[in-house]
C-alpha cells in the first residue's frame, strides 16, 4: 500500500473519531431544548460534555491538519468551493466554546438562557452542515481541469446532500440520547431512553435512505457491507435502549456512526473529490497528494503523537466517568 492510501485511511479514521465523539456531544446540546424541562436539567446535560467536548473538537483539528498536509490540492479545492458552509461551521464553534465558558459567568437568567440558546443552534447547525458537506464530497462537485471548484453555493443544496445533513442530525442526536442515559441519574435518564426509542426510529428511516441512495449510484461490495453493518448496529442499538442496556446502545450507535463513515470513504476511493464535470478531472489520492517525502515525516509524527493523545484522551472519559443528575447540580440561590 502506498503511503497516499495509507493516509487517505488515516484522514478517514480522524474523521470517523471525530463524528463519533463530537456527534454525541453535539446531539447533547441540541436535548438542551428537546429533552431538558428547566434550568437544572439543562446544567446536568451540559455537565455531562462539559470536561470533554474541547477534547472531541482535537479530532477535527488533526483530520483538517493531515488533509492539509497529506492532500493539499483535496484541501485546497475543499475548503475554496466550501468556504460559506464551512465558515459558518468554523463560527458555530466558537460561539459554542464561548456559550460553555460563559453560560455561568453570571448569575442572571436572560444571560444564562442566551447562552443556552446559542448551545443549542451551535450544535444542530454543524450537525447538520457536516452531513451536507460529506454529501456533497461523494456525489461529487463542479471541478474544472485546473482542479477548482467552479461552481455555486446552491449547487451544494441538492436533495441527496440535504438528506446527508438530515441523516447526521438525527444520527448525532440519538448517538448523544444514548449518551445522556448512559451518563444520567433519575427521570431525565428515563426520559432520554424514550426520546432515544423515538428518535432511533427517524433516524433508521432516514438511513436505509441515504446509504440505499449512495449504494445505488456508488456503491460495491465492500461499501455494501458497510451500510448493512451501519443498519444492523442501529437496531441493535434500539433494542439495547429497550432493554435498559445503555452502555451497549451507546456502543452500538457509536458503531452505526463508524459505519456509515466508513461507507461514505469506501465509496469514495481512490477519489479524494469526484467532479461531477468530467471524471478525469477528479481529485484523487495520487493528484492531490504531497510528496512521499512528507507523508513519511508526517507517518513518523503521527506514530508518535497519536498514542499520546488517545491516552490523554481515555483518561479524561475514565475520571469524569460517574452519572450525574439534578440532585448533583448546586442551588444557584
């Protein structure tokens, strides 16, 4: 395997941790308005992602740093024919740091709750966005001989990326439904296992969509296997919230998340971005890749780096492992 290959899986892995853990955190900030009843709950959620969330948005970084440095013509051509829906992106995640470390600042209602709602629009926008991004990479873009995107902001609103966008909404709010009755004690972790029943349903509706759709126009073997791991794990995933088994539908929906990712990249190789122009204009793991030389450097940093920061990282989750619930939260009085 050459080393453009190897760091095509690698960019995919990053994505994939990435949607895994920033998908639920960003599901639990939109329960900030569907599940939570008053101002308690509210902390309690926010409580639940509160020492983690920066650490999930490290995942992000790495898989913009390697693509950058692994594929700069993929990222060049990317984030020149993205930069409106990206920007946004880039804006929702500031103000979402913002909202977590100034939310309780002060003591005043109307600041608390502007700070809430800004959680809550920060984390559906993205959840959203990504899935419409994603959508757009594998069905392919206006992309010139020059490797430039040459087309609109409307022509990355097509039906099959709005569906992407839908799918990786409901998907992140259930994987951080899951999250939340795996992490909560008392009625609002009951309340999130009935939530997560309902909205589990939604999200395998829209699903079976939108890999039937990408299996349809770019699937084969190994893509097919992928969607039907993604659907299987999604009932399983149902069935373990049924059955009161929240650390296996956590699990489960992390592993219909993996999935469906790795649906999405399998689908796409060795193509980095498809132009829907011409095929031979397409950007692809040998056109848009560094040298060998910098893929070797960058393959010896990230043997080295990466470990670390899974360490740093499992750690973290180990020490804030505990549930919380309202009787935990102190009385702002």
């Amino acid at each position: 395997m050459e080393l453009h290959d190897v760091w095509f899986v690698l960019i995919a892995v990053l994505w994939t941790g990435y949607f895994f853990l920033e998908g639920f955190d960003f599901g639990v900030g939109v329960l900030t308005k569907l599940l939570a009843r008053d101002r308690a709950e509210k902390r309690v959620l926010i409580n639940t992602i509160g020492p983690v969330w920066d650490g999930n948005e490290v995942w992000l970084l790495s898989a913009g740093g390697a693509t950058f440095a692994a594929f700069p013509e993929w990222y060049a051509t990317l984030f020149s024919g993205f930069y409106l829906p990206l920007l946004l992106i880039l804006v929702c995640l500031i103000l979402r740091g913002v909202a977590f470390e100034y939310r309780a600042k002060r003591p005043e209602e109307y600041w608390q709750r502007n700070w809430e709602q800004a959680i809550f629009w920060t984390s559906l926008i993205p959840a959203f966005l990504w899935g419409v991004a994603f959508g757009n990479i594998v069905r392919g873009v206006k992309i010139d001989q020059e490797m430039e995107y040459v087309g609109t902001l409307g022509d990355l609103l097509n039906p099959y990326a709005i569906l992407g966008g839908l799918v990786t909404l409901a998907l992140f709010t259930f994987h951080g439904t899951v999250f939340t009755a795996l992490k909560t004690v008392g009625d609002i972790r009951e309340r999130a296992r009935k939530l997560a029943r309902n909205l589990g349903v939604v999200t395998a509706v829209l699903a079976l969509a939108f890999l039937g759709w990408t299996q349809l126009e770019k699937g084969d073997g190994a893509s097919l296997a992928a969607a039907i791991i993604a659907v299987v794990a999604l009932a399983a995933a149902l069935g373990a919230n049924q059955a009161g088994r929240e650390g296996w539908a956590f699990a489960l929906s992390g592993v219909t998340i993996v999935a469906a990712v790795a649906m999405l990249f399998l689908t796409l190789f060795p193509n980095v971005m498809p132009s829907s122009l011409n095929e031979a204009w397409s950007l692809t793991v040998t056109n848009a890749s560094s040298s060998p030389y910098t893929l070797k450097i960058m393959t010896w940093c990230a043997g080295i780096a990466t470990p670390m920061v899974l360490l740093y990282q499992g750690w973290t989750y180990w020490v804030f492992r505990k549930r919380i619930g309202t009787q935990h939260i102190a009385d702002p009085h």
